[in-house]
C-alpha cells in the first residue's frame, strides 16, 4: 500500500513538472508586431507569408505566441505617421515598416518603441550602420553601390549603346550617391548620360517621354519605395516606350524588365525577422547593426529581349541566377 502510494505521488509529481511549464506557456501574453507595407495587400501578400514562415522557424505563431497588426500603405507614403500611430495604439511592441519613406514617418511618431526597417535607405536614419542608435536598426538593399555593376550588365544586353540615363527618385536620401556612382560608372564607360528625376508617381509618365525623346534604349531604375512602389507602371511604361530597363529587384523582372540585379527582397525581409527576434528577447536596436545584402541575384526576362529585339550575349545568361522564357 505504501509504495502504491508513492508510485502514485511520484507520477502526479512528474506530470505536475511535465504539463506547468507548457500550461506557462500557453497561459504568457502574446507578443506584438506592427507590420507596416509600402503597397497594397495584394502586393505585399508574398513578403507577408515570408513573415509568417519566419516567424514560425524562430518559433512564433500567428494566432498563438505571436500578433501580427497589419497596415497597407499603397504606396500613400503621406500616410505614414498615421498607419504607425494605428499600430502603437494596438499595441506593437515592434514596429517593421517597409521603406525610407515610411520608417521615417513611424521615427517620427515614437522615439522609444523599436522600428526594424526594411528597404533601400534604411541606413540613413541611423547614425551608422554599426551602431544606429535610437530606436531604429534594420536591413538595406544597398542600391547606390549597386549602380555600376547595374550599367555594366544592361551595356553588355544592349551591345554597342553609347546613351544612357537613370530614373531617380530626387526625394530620397540615396539620390545624391545613387546619381554620383552613375556619372562615374558613365565617364568609365564614355557614355552620353542622362539623368531624369521623379519626385510623384504622375511624374513617371513624363519621365519616360523626355528618356525617349533623348533617345536612350536602355534605363536604370533607382530602387527606392517610391518607385518599387509604383514597379507595375515603370515597367509598363518601359514596355510601351520599347526601353530596356534594369532594376534590383527581381519583382521588376518578373513584371517584363529586361533585367534585375541586386539583393532579394524576400531575404532581407528573413533577416528583419531574426532582428525583431532578438528585440523581443531583449536586444536594444541601437545596438543592432542595420545589415547589409551579402548576395545578389540576377535575372534575366529573354521573353522581354524578344519583344524588344534585343539578343542577350550567352556569356550573360550563363551567369544568370534565373531566366523568364
């Protein structure tokens, strides 16, 4: 009788320290991420199952440990400081914004709740990319020092183009680094270069007719969240006006430009996972370097090439990381 008695103490003992740390568990507040995209919901609905699957490799779950407030900026960037304030009145204990434009909107509704950024331009808002200070780290694309590499790929597309010209977006912080490398990589390669500057989405259009009166086949397309925003109606307008245009993102090349060159944005939307991951655990963002891409991917659209009677070299295709037949 008595060691029936103990056996039984013994399994409720056990069972006790089995099911209270899980019981714990179930029973702690889930923690809370304001998720702030440039475009709409369609757009972002990629990056946003990159979010979730992140998550989950770190151990987060949508619905369980873990809430996801989302807010769609389409491409309003004007909206900023209002859809982050929705997000901290939810109650985010991190913000990820999408963009220069928006993470510098949410910089300017808190300085105390951590924002991890993610796009070209991040590292501006931070004092360096070591140390960022503030309330703000995150990922870069690290677009400017991609510009000559971006000219060379488009000059060996387009053999023997001696014009060429780059589509900025003025407004951003990058422009100025951005237009000094192409003059450089231009004077390198004795080029006629032109630069033209957008400041709104309804100055594309007028963009596109001043590159084609200049008479430039080829364009590079400046990746800042203005104009990614606005990809489908860069590449549309490419497409009408017969430019070839190269861009960093591969969502670009997957809409018709002739190429893409430059980090993934789905890889640095990972990496901003993991950098939220340690806020939550406990990390300050001031102490968390802004990363930059460690990988680029290029990708070349042969069905675009066709329509605009352009033969890419095989040389360039063999170091194609993909190629849309």
């Amino acid at each position: 009788m008595a060691k029936e008695t103990v056996r039984v103490a013994l399994f409720l003992l056990v069972s006790f320290l089995v099911v209270f740390p899980a019981t714990a568990q179930d029973g702690a507040k889930p923690r809370r991420v304001g998720l702030l995209f440039v475009g709409g919901e369609e757009d972002s609905r990629k990056s946003l199952d990159v979010l979730h699957a992140s998550f989950a490799d770190l151990g987060y779950h949508a619905g369980g440990n873990l809430v996801l407030d989302v807010r769609y900026a389409d491409g309003r960037f004007d909206r900023g400081q209002e859809l982050a304030s929705e997000l901290l009145r939810s109650g985010a204990e991190v913000l990820s914004v999408g963009g220069y434009q928006l993470s510098a909107a949410a910089l300017e509704v808190t300085h105390t709740v951590p924002i991890v950024g993610v796009g070209c331009g991040i590292e501006h808002l931070g004092a360096s990319l070591a140390h960022p200070g503030g309330n703000i780290t995150g990922v870069t694309c690290q677009s400017p020092d991609l510009v000559g590499k971006q000219m060379q790929l488009l000059l060996e597309a387009l053999t023997g183009e001696k014009r060429l010209a780059l589509l900025l977006n003025i407004n951003s912080p990058s422009a100025p680094t951005v237009a000094q490398e192409f003059d450089r990589a231009t004077g390198i390669n004795n080029l006629v270069a032109h630069v033209i500057a957008v400041r709104r989405p309804e100055e594309i259009e007028t963009a596109y007719a001043e590159l084609q009166r200049l008479g430039a086949r080829g364009a590079i397309i400046m990746t800042d969240s203005l104009l990614y925003a606005e990809r489908r109606r860069v590449v549309a307008l490419a497409t009408a006006h017969r430019v070839a245009i190269v861009a960093s993102f591969r969502e670009f090349a997957d809409l018709g430009a002739l190429l893409s060159y430059g980090s993934n944005l789905h890889t640095l939307v990972r990496r901003s996972v993991a950098l939220i991951d340690k806020i939550l655990k406990g990390a300050k963002p001031a102490d968390l370097p802004i990363e930059q891409p460690t990988k680029f991917e290029l990708v070349v659209n042969l069905k675009t090439a066709k329509a605009l009677g352009v033969t890419v070299p095989p040389t360039l295709l063999a170091r194609a990381d993909e190629i849309i037949e």
